[in-house]
C-alpha cells in the first residue's frame, strides 16, 4: 500500500509552522525528515506529520523548547495506533523527473504509465508529490521492453495487473479462493508463453538483420572505397 509523504512546504502550511521553527526541532532531534528525494528534498511521513502537529500545539500552549524536551522525553509522543516505517534511505527514492531520466524516457511518459494504473508510486504527498523506489527503474526498463516486443500500453496494463496478483498469491496464498488463484496462475502462465514465443521470433528477426547489415555495411564500404578511387581517377584526369 503507498504510504502518505508531506514535503517541507506542506508540512509548513498546513501546521502554519516557521520554518525556522522546524529547524530548530530538528536541530534538537525532536524530529526528523523520514528521508531525502533523488533532489535532495526532505520529506515526512504522515506519522512523523502527526509528531510535528503535536509539538505544534503544544508551542502553541506556551511550553519553550526547554520544557517540550523535557515532556517528550518523559511520555513520547501521543500513539497513533499506526506501526510506523522504517526511516527511508535518502537514494531510496526517486521523483518523477529523475526516474524519468534514468529510464532515458519523458516525465510525461511516466505520468501516462501512472495514469493507466501500470506502475503506482510508492509514496504520495497530498499535494501530489510521488516518489518511487529504486526497483522502478528496472520496471519502467521492462516497460519499454515490452513496447518493443509490440506489446500496447493496454496489454502491457494486463501485465501489470498480473503481476501485482502474483505478487499477493506469493505472500499470502489464501488472498483469492482457490478457483481464483487457479485462474489467475493459469493466466500468467499463459502470457508468459506468449511473451516467450515473441521472443524468440524478435530473437529470429534480430539474427537475420544482423547478418544483413553485416553483409551490406561490407559492401556499402566496398562502394565507398570504388568511389573514392573514382574521384581520385577524375581529379588525376583533370590535372594532365
């Protein structure tokens, strides 16, 4: 499931906190930023969200940095009820742009793939910030793998589909009954062999194009060569 993220900016407004405010908590570590963007860009999980709202309120009521220190590190910080994350690695993930750049493909290409449900970010801010994991970047390669296979984004989209329910069959085999889960495998076995079978006919294109660009680009060179000894023969005909 894909975890709610605040970046800085929405952090700021929607708590009306100063940022110098949050710096200065941060400075002494009340909290943190749950990781950096690709870009650099602190960004904050909904629970950490929570502890910033709390110190909020409680700076509001008129306890100094002292005093808040002082009750954090007596009681903690209210339960949510919710298990928290792992704090992120700060290359973990990726915004649009830079995974865009590293699948060597357009941010609008990326957006589209979204859009159509192929690929899901794994955090998403309330304003609309996504980041991905590392792992897209080998998925969005697949991606156009498959485009060049002559497979459409809609086919590619039952693909996806696919695999996300072969992703909860393996971890948990009860998540369909047992006639869904027999279908849903058939159907992936099914698309595998497809996959398989127009492989290895690009293989058998591949294969023959190579030898005939092998054999042309010798005698296009052959040509070049027989030009140049004919220009050469002009220019010794022009001198006499």
């Amino acid at each position: 499931m894909k975890r709610v993220i605040f970046v800085k900016n929405e952090v700021l407004e929607q708590t009306r906190l100063a940022e110098s405010t949050l710096q200065k908590w941060e400075k002494s570590k009340l909290i943190k930023p749950n990781g950096l963007t690709s870009g650099q860009a602190p960004f904050y999980t909904a629970q950490t969200f929570e502890k910033i709202a709390h110190l909020k309120k409680m700076e509001d009521l008129g306890y100094k940095l002292e005093d808040i220190q002082k009750i954090i590190k007596k009681v903690g910080f209210p339960k949510t009820g919710k298990k928290l994350n792992k704090t992120a690695n700060a290359d973990e993930f990726l915004t649009v742009g830079a995974l865009a750049e590293r699948v060597n493909v357009s941010p609008r290409a990326i957006k589209y793939w979204e859009d159509m449900g192929i690929i899901e970010p794994d955090m998403r801010s309330e304003g609309g910030f996504r980041l991905y994991s590392e792992i897209y970047v080998y998925l969005c390669k697949l991606i156009k793998d498959l485009q060049l296979f002559g497979y459409s984004l809609e086919e590619i989209k039952v693909i996806s589909d696919l695999f996300r329910d072969y992703v909860a069959i393996n971890n948990n085999l009860n998540v369909y009954s047992r006639e869904e889960n027999a279908r849903k495998l058939d159907e992936m076995l099914e698309k595998i062999q497809i996959l398989f079978e127009k492989m290895r006919l690009l293989k058998e294109g591949i294969d023959r194009w190579e030898d005939l660009l092998r054999k042309k680009k010798k005698e296009v060179m052959g040509l070049k060569e027989q030009n140049q000894k004919r220009a050469r023969k002009n220019e010794r005909k022009k001198n006499e």
